[in-house]
C-alpha cells in the first residue's frame, strides 16, 4: 500500500522520490528515503499545506516533503 501510493518520477534514468508525511511521520519517511537513495534526502516543510496532499503514511495532511 505505502509503496503504491509512492510517488516515482523518472528523469534522465534516475529515479526520483517524493514522500509526502505528517510531522508523526517525517522519521519514517527519511528513513524509507535514505534506504531507496543511500543519499542523505532533501526534506521541506511545505509552506501552504493543502488538503491535496496527505500522508502517504496515515492519511493526515501533509505537512513535509521528502526528497532524494
Ligand atoms: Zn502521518
């Protein structure tokens, strides 16, 4: 389920993740993060949350981005 709902973006031949979390989440999405990359991920706070975007995780609002 989680990894469904994983957003994948293909550029160039690398692959690209984003992982949208609530604050309860943030740990657990840098660790599934750094697990995919072995890179150390970009993490943001969004701005303007919007209901668009929930937790991949409990389906709260997002709050951060995940990166790598
Ligand atoms: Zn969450």
């Amino acid at each position: 389920m989680v990894f469904l709902l994983m957003q994948l973006i293909v550029e160039g031949g690398l692959v690209k993740m984003k992982i949208y979390c609530c604050l309860e989440h943030t740990e657990l999405a840098l660790d599934v993060a750094v697990d995919e990359s072995e890179l150390a991920p970009i993490f943001e706070k969004i701005d303007e949350p919007t209901k668009e975007h929930r937790c991949q995780y409990c389906d709260k609002e997002a709050l951060y981005t995940v990166e790598n």
